[in-house]
C-alpha cells in the first residue's frame, strides 16, 4: 500500500494546497495521513500561564477555507495540545482537535509527532516506549531525515530508499515553509523524501 505523509502544516493553506496537488500529481493512490501540527497555536510556550480563552479561533491561525483541507486522519501535534490546554469550551474545531490520537498505525509504520521525546533522543524514546515499532514516522523538527539504526543516512529528493535493519525512523520535514511530505510503499517496503515546488 501507498501512504503519503505530512504534517508540520501550522495553518499554511497555500503550503498545504500545493503539497495536496502534488500528492495527488505523484502518488493519487496513496493514503494521507497527517503527522501533526495542523495548526498554528498563536500563543507561545512561553506565554503560557493557566489562562483560557473562550473560544479556539482566539488562540489559532485560522484562514478561511483550511479546514476543508484537512479530510485525512491525523495524530496531534504540540499545537494541538495548546490549543487544547488553552481553551475549554466545546465547540466543533475544538471537538475535532481532541479526538486525535497520539498515535496512527500504517501497515508496519507507527506514526507519532516527535515532540514525545528531547532533541535528538529519538532512539532511546522509541526504545523505552515503543519498542515494537521497527518503522517511525514523525516530524516536529521540520527537519527532513531517515535514520536506520541510530544511523543517520543521507536523503535526495524523489529517490527511494530502502527500509533495513531492525528500526527505521523518518521525519517526514514540514509543509510550512518547505513543502516537504514522504512516500511510503509498504509492499516493496521503501519511502521517497518528496518536495512541491514553488508554483
Ligand atoms: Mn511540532
């Protein structure tokens, strides 16, 4: 099966539109599924100081038209969970928000944002709390890379490289900003790091 990975969209619609029409381009068979920060929360880490906001549209970027987008399955991000710890009143977006899962599971791959563990210590995360997984797939950085058992393997764009060795961990980059999501071919067991253009 083919599965198409993105996240790391912080409400940029014109990223989002551009990696969609590309998915759809290159791979219009393949399964999205997000991998997290859908959204933009406004208020920062930082900021944070057990304040609620009334509503979600107060503490999100939000242009019109962005949710219609969002139809494929998702996992939350850090965003989310700071939308989530800001507001308290239902309301759809917020309903939505809450409903995904930490996790998602494609074929062999688990799916989970990275924002779980330090810096650079995905490993030794993974290790503790997900030992099974022999195929990750995250993003938080927004930083493109394939790691096969601890080992960092240098990527190129549209080429495929092949999943080996006992745990392999991908970060699938970021839409905002870069426009980047992943290919993964369950079947002949391979991703391709991919990349819209700008149009
Ligand atoms: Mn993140």
């Amino acid at each position: 099966m083919l599965f198409a990975l993105l996240g790391d969209i912080h409400s940029s619609k014109e990223d989002l539109q551009a990696v969609l029409a590309h998915i759809t381009d290159q791979a219009p068979d393949a399964t999205i599924i997000g991998t997290g920060d859908l959204y933009e929360c406004t208020v920062s880490k930082k900021d944070l100081h057990g304040q609620i906001y009334p509503t979600v549209e107060e503490v999100i970027k939000y242009p019109e038209g962005v949710d219609e987008l969002l139809t494929f399955p998702s996992i939350y991000g850090n965003q989310e969970e700071r939308i989530l710890l800001l507001t308290k009143q239902p309301e759809p977006i917020r309903d939505f928000l809450n409903g995904l899962p930490e996790t998602l599971v494609a074929d062999e791959a688990t799916i989970i944002h990275g924002h779980q563990w330090p810096h650079n210590e995905a490993e030794a995360w993974l290790a503790e709390h997900l030992p099974e997984a022999q195929l990750v797939f995250h993003g938080h950085t927004h930083q493109s890379g394939f790691t096969s058992d601890g080992q960092s393997v240098p990527i190129s764009w549209n080429n495929e490289l092949l999943i080996v060795g006992t745990r392999t961990v991908v970060n699938v980059g970021a839409v905002v900003g870069f426009r980047e999501w992943v290919l993964y071919d369950s079947e002949k067991q391979n991703v391709r790091f991919m990349k819209a253009l700008r149009g």
